[in-house]
C-alpha cells in the first residue's frame, strides 16, 4: 500500500457490500445525511459522525466490479483519510470460527491464476503478489478489534476473537467444493469474500490508506462439530462495533 494518504485530514470511508451490512453502521452516525450518486441502483452514500469522526458509508454492491466503481467514485469524491472494509466474510482457514474478526494485513485474488506464466496465486499480470496494508493502520484495525470483540457476541455466547492476515476475494463464493482447493493455494489465507481485494487494489492506485475489519458469517467446508453459519444482522453487528472503535482512535 502506499505511505500517506492524499487527505490526512479527509473523512473515515467504510465500504460495506450489501445494505444489510451497511445498516449498523449507518444507524451509529450522528448527523446522518444521504449523499447523492452517479449510480442508477445498487450504490447507496451516507455521511455523518461515527465515534466523533467524519465518516462516509458506502454500500458498493456485491462483487469485484461492484465494489471497484463504487471505491473509486467514493475516493475520488471524498479522498478519504483511511478506507475501511467491513460487514461479513466466509472464514477459510480451518481453525477460524464464526463471529471471528478478521484484520486485513494483505489480501489478494482468491480465482485469479496466472501461474502458467510466472506469477503467484492471485496475482493479477502487471500487479503485486498481495496488496499489503501499512502496518501502522493494521494495528490501529487490531486494536479496534481487540475491544470490539469482547467476551460475548450477541445472544450472550463465547466470542471468538479476532485473527489478523490474508484475505482473499473473488467473483465466486466458496462453498465446500471450492474451499479445499483454495486453502492448499493459499495456506495463509484466514478468510474469502467478493470486494475485499477490489478495495484494496483502487485504495492503493489512488494512493489512500486500506484495511478491513470483516466477520466470519459462514465457514468455508467446516469441519464436524463446528458451528458454521451466524446471521448476517449479527455478523454486521460485530463487524460495525469494531469500525466504531477503529473510528473512535481516528477521533481521539
């Protein structure tokens, strides 16, 4: 990622893909406002005060291409200070549970194979390996975590925490057939949605600071025992207290 943003003063900007996510977050602000877009449908801006800082939330739609119009018209139109990625995600690696905050440090392609030519897993031709986000941002997103996570999720059970590292997207979800594959390619890997990556690569073009804070809804293939689905009003619970304290730092 690069090293500073172009506004380092701009407005906190959360993407989040569906309106279902969006919504915890949206009902935080103080002062909310609609902001027009150039998008006929499926593209929603709201802007207001989140924990005492100036925040943008966008619903991008699902999918790389949704959420790289989306990024890119939300940048270029606020310049954001940081972007924050949140709502759910399908935890991957074998030891993630639901209800787990996942911390992108970097994040990649999860169906991208240019392999036969040289590159890496992932990787697209002409760009990096992984987008990696600056380290500062990642612990500023850790520690949000870490308070935001707690001992409980709603309903009064066990919270599982929060993991920090790969993230992987693409325009496909993987389900049970797909999830094995992918973790042998990707070992590292704690977790897979649609739009994370596409946020990532149009924050570091245009040269704005990027993480995620998205939590594990589903598991990927999980294993005999696990519990593997919490409903999404509560996985966008979590996800949007961690944004709120991640927002909270931002202000203090």
């Amino acid at each position: 990622m690069t090293t500073a943003s172009r506004a380092p003063t701009g407005p906190l900007l959360v993407l989040a893909a569906m309106a279902e996510e969006a919504a915890p977050l949206t009902s935080r602000l103080t002062g909310p406002r609609t902001l027009e877009t150039p998008f006929s449908d499926g593209v929603a801006a709201v802007r207001g005060s989140l924990a005492g800082h100036d925040t943008v939330v966008v619903t991008t739609g699902i999918g790389i291409a949704a959420a790289t119009a989306a990024t890119t018209w939300a940048i270029l139109a606020h310049w954001p200070r940081v972007v924050v990625a949140a709502g759910s995600c399908g935890g991957l690696a074998a030891d993630v549970e639901v209800g787990t905050l996942i911390v992108g440090e970097a994040f990649t392609y999860s169906i991208a194979d240019a392999t036969a030519f040289g590159y890496a897993p992932g990787q697209v031709p002409g760009g990096p390996e992984r987008f990696v986000a600056e380290e500062p941002w990642v612990r500023t997103a850790e520690e949000a975590a870490r308070r935001a996570a707690g001992p409980t999720v709603p309903g009064g059970t066990q919270g599982p925490g929060h993991r920090r590292g790969l993230m992987l997207s693409g325009d496909a979800f993987v389900t049970a057939p797909l999830a094995e594959p992918m973790r042998e390619r990707f070992p590292a890997a704690l977790s897979a949605d649609m739009e994370t990556t596409a946020g990532a690569r149009t924050a570091s073009v245009l040269g704005v600071p990027f993480v995620a804070l998205r939590a594990v809804s589903d598991l990927c293939g999980p294993v005999a025992g696990q519990q593997f689905h919490l409903e999404l009003d509560v996985v966008a619970e979590i996800s949007a207290r961690a944004v709120e304290e991640f927002a909270r730092s931002l202000a203090a």
